[in-house]
C-alpha cells in the first residue's frame, strides 16, 4: 500500500520549496549536499579579473580540505571542475597538477521540477536544484583523501542553501 496522500502531497511541497530555495540564489554562494555520505560542495567567486577560472568551490572528504575551480573549456565548450588535494603553488608541471588531482570532470545543473540537465551555469546566474559530477565518487573513493572513507560520496549534490 502507497503513502497516504497527505505525505505525498507534503514532499511534493517540500521538494519545490527547496527549488525555489536555489532559484534565489546565486550558484557562487550555493552550497550542495551529497544525501549518503553528507559531503558538501560550497561555491565561492572566482577570484581575480584576468584569470579563466569561472567558479571556485571546496570540500571537505574526512579530515582532507580540498579545494577545486571551475573552468570553462572553449575547445569542447564545457564547464571542467577539478577538485584538487594539497596542490603545490607557484610554477608547477602537468605532471605535479595530475599527482594532486582527485577529480575533474564536466559539471552539471539539475532542475529537479523538470528533470532537464544542463552546463553548469555561469557566475551571477541562479543557483541550479542539483550538481552531476560524473565520476566523482569513485575518483574521490580512488584518491589519497578518501582511503579512509568506507563509503563514497554519489555523483548527485543536492541544493542544501545560500551563503549570505
């Protein structure tokens, strides 16, 4: 036997409520939520005028603080995040790049109230439902910062609010 309606009707409600929720907010002070593992993605401004990162974000996998950036790729016209781990500054090599690099990959926007996917939106724009990160759990799982996880975080994160 289903749920009663009144329960049905009640997430239903919920569900676009926490919609309108990300619609009044900007995606560079949303912050998203992976439902298993509670891992938290959290936008900020891309920093500085002449660089081509188009979002910054961070997390938190265990006890690793990783920072990542968005960057849009004219050549295949896609928005490539890349989550890094303990990177080094300053002049380095592809290959230094690649030995901090947890994960990168093309990045999402959901809108749960139709199912459509699209880029992820650009700085100044509102924040989508829901980020897809393709690949993210396992890369995450595979890395240096989630060895110690028993569970990876899904590739879905989920609108949880906005920074003021």
């Amino acid at each position: 036997m289903g749920a009663p309606l009144g329960a049905c009707v009640l997430l239903a409600a919920l569900a676009l409520s926490h919609a309108a929720w990300a619609a009044d907010c900007l995606i560079e002070k949303a912050t998203y939520r992976e439902a298993e593992t509670g891992v938290e993605l959290v936008f900020a401004a891309a920093s500085g005028e002449n660089t081509p990162v188009t979002h910054g974000f961070s997390t938190t996998v265990g006890k690793f603080k990783l920072d990542g950036y968005v960057m849009y790729d004219p050549e295949i016209e896609r928005p490539i995040g890349i989550l890094m781990n303990n990177c080094p500054e300053g002049d380095v090599t592809g290959a230094d790049l690649a030995a901090c690099t947890v994960w990168k990959g093309i990045v999402y926007g959901i809108d749960e109230a139709t199912g459509h996917v699209d880029l992820l939106p650009s700085e100044g724009a509102a924040a989508p439902d829901a980020l897809l990160l393709p690949g993210f759990g396992p890369a995450v799982l595979a890395s240096s910062a989630g060895k110690a996880l028993e569970t990876g975080p899904w590739d879905v994160f989920e609108f949880k609010g906005c920074a003021s």
